[in-house]
C-alpha cells in the first residue's frame, strides 16, 4: 500500500466503464467517452487510460463514478506491480467507501442525534438532510483544530496498540498506521460536521469509541487487499503461461521444450506476438458494487480472469479440488515471502484460494470463487468475490 501510493502514476493500459452518475459528469463536462465491447462482449461505455494517477482512480470510485475495470494484455510478468497496485487500489477504494456508509450511520444513530432530534423536530438530522456545500466547506474549514484533536483521540489508543504489536513488521507497522489516518481522511464532510458540531454533548465521547471500534475492524480488513493482489496475479499468470504453451505446441509442433516457452526470451518473445497478432488475450476484470446497488451490494467486488482454455473440464476439476483443499501450513505471504525469484508456479494462484477464503472469514468478508465457461464457447472464467 505505501510503496504503491508513492507513485505519482500507474502505466497500465486499462478501461474505465462508468457508472450513470460518471458518463452524466463526463457529458457535462463535455469530456469524450468510448463504448468499449468488453471480455464478456457486452457493450458499455467509459474512457481509456494507459497512464493514470492512483489519487485521481481512487476519487472515481469513491464517489461511484466507476462500475468496471478491465485490462487486456497477452503477457502480465512485465507489469506485475502495476497489476498488484491496482487490485489493491480497488480493493482499499471499496473497504474506505465502506467505512464512510458504516460512519455516517453510526453517526446519524447516535444518542446525540437522537437527543437533537427529539428537541427539534422541524429540523432533524437524518440521511436525507441537504446542507449548502460551501457552508459545510467554510464550517470545516473553521473546525480543523477541533477535527484533528478528535482525529487525536480516535487515533491514539490505535497507534499504542499497533506500535507494541510485537506479531508486526516495522513496515506492517507503517502501513497500518497509514490507513488509519486514510480511513479517517476519505470520511464524508458531513459526517465531520456532525461529529464536531456536537463534540461537547453527552453522548461524544461514546461516539468517538464507537469509530475507533469500527476502525480497527477495518484496518484489519485492510490485510485481504495483499492477498488479493497477490492471488489475482498468480491466476492471471496462470492464465498466461496456459496461452503460451497452447501457443507454442501450435508454432513448433512439440519440438520445444515447454519450459523454455516460459523461461527463453527469444522464444517466448516470439510466441507472445503470434497471441497478439491473433488476438489471444487474457482479461483481467473488475466489477464495483455502486452505491445505488440493492442492499448487501454496495460493498462487492467481482474480479474476473477471462481466458480461452481448450480442457475447460480440466482447468474446473484442479480449481474445484484446490480451492477447498485444508491447508494447515505456512501462510499465503510467508510462501509467496520464499519463492525463488523469478519461479514460475502455474499452481500457485489455485492452490491458495483457501487461504484468501480463510483470511477473509477472520475478518468478516464474506469470500465466494467460482469458476466457469461462456456456453457454446471455449471462453472460461475464473471469478473471485468479496463482499466487505
């Protein structure tokens, strides 16, 4: 998270498919969109961009302007930390909307808001309530001491415990003492005005314990986002290396040797402009909850690996059997940790589905994968969902 956050951009060919609320501001603003036919050939509209700032991204998709992402490419290996970046991106953009909806009802429930509303009954405080965006960007403006003193005294009793958690690295240390800052920040204004407004009513400082509560559960979501990166990477190079070889039988008739498809630069050069050239791609694509979702929707992610595999039934019976193996062994970061580098494990992205099931099932995320063919097609995909 923090060495991808570095970046002042991301140089990843991806497309952007926007949510109603998107194409309408990029129409006003009289911004050009594409109609892009994607993997599962629907057609639907958004913009291109093989170049992006993480910030600029991450601002779409909190305001619920993106609903896809989808990158095509024949090979992933040379922008492996440009893939993992954006699967993290994705993955935190979701968990900080999540929080802010979860705040804002823990907020508008309130004893201090229920008290408020019980004395004046002309102007409650509910989630319809609009206020002038310039008076609540002047009234924050004048409460920014008041916003970091109660930012303070969330944050304090957190970065103690984070501090003296002897289980974290230094840098898991640094990271997590960075979202919580981050969860805070990405909080709506309305629900910072709120929460000074009423700073000195019985009932605050209950408030305060009830975010700081809420905000160690997050930050403990955070972990999924590595994991999901990592997983999505190794599926999608697993993807990969089965065009290759498919590829390369075609090319060389069996006269080579599988390995060198994978490891031979020459070799493997060649084979991935004869997938270009042909079009073979493997998709990577990500779905986002919207806001305007039904309830328990908001906060899904769908990513799917889109790929032609000749033994579909094959490629189903080892994700099946993998996915639901017991695995009571080293974690998932500590043997992706002790790979050699640069090895190659086409197994390695199935293998350790259970261990992303059995993260998420630590910290409430509800985790489903799937995987399956278009009909009357050899178009198979591998689906992975998180519901936060």
């Amino acid at each position: 998270m923090a060495g991808q956050e570095r970046k002042s951009f991301i140089e990843l060919p991806i497309k952007v498919i926007l949510t109603e609320e998107g194409t309408t501001f990029f129409i006003n603003n009289k911004k050009s969109i594409k109609k892009f036919k994607l993997a599962d050939n629907v057609e639907e509209y958004g913009i291109f961009l093989d170049k992006f700032s993480p910030q600029s991204l991450q601002r779409m998709m909190l305001i619920d302007y993106v609903s896809k992402i989808e990158i095509s490419k024949s090979e992933f290996m040379t922008s492996r930390q440009e893939v993992m970046d954006l699967s993290k991106l994705i993955v935190y953009s979701m968990l900080y909307r999540q929080f802010d909806a979860l705040i804002f009802s823990k907020v508008l429930g309130s004893d201090v808001i229920k008290h408020w509303n019980r004395l004046n009954p002309a102007n409650i405080i509910d989630d319809r309530t609009k206020i002038n965006e310039q008076f609540l960007q002047n009234a924050l403006k004048e409460k920014e001491k008041d916003i970091a003193d109660i930012k303070h005294r969330i944050l304090s009793p957190m970065y103690a415990d984070i501090s003296a958690n002897s289980d974290l690295l230094a840098e898991e240390k640094n990271i997590q003492l960075l979202l919580s800052e981050k969860f805070l920040n990405n909080l709506r204004p309305f629900s910072w005005f709120i929460i000074t407004k009423f700073k000195e009513t019985e009932g605050s400082e209950l408030l305060v314990s009830d975010i700081r509560k809420n905000l160690v559960a997050y930050v403990d979501k955070s972990k999924i986002a590595e994991y999901v990166s990592l997983m999505t990477m190794e599926l999608a190079t697993n993807a990969e290396n089965s065009n290759l070889k498919r590829e390369a039988k075609a090319i060389f008739k069996g006269a080579v040797d599988m390995n060198a498809v994978l490891f031979d630069p020459d070799i493997r050069r060649q084979v991935l402009l004869s997938l270009e050239r042909r079009g073979e791609l493997v998709y990577l694509s990500w779905r986002i909850g919207s806001k305007s979702t039904s309830i328990g929707m908001q906060g899904r992610i769908q990513m799917t690996i889109f790929n032609k595999e000749s033994e579909y039934n094959k490629v189903k019976e080892s994700f099946e059997e993998q996915k639901n193996t017991d695995l009571k062994k080293r974690n998932l970061m500590d043997f992706y940790r002790q790979l050699p580098e640069g090895e190659a494990n086409t197994e390695l992205g199935l293998y350790y589905l259970s261990y992303l099931s059995e993260e998420c099932d630590k910290v409430n995320v509800k985790f489903e994968s799937i995987a399956n063919q278009v009909a009357g097609t050899d178009l198979t995909f591998i689906t992975l969902a998180l519901s936060i």
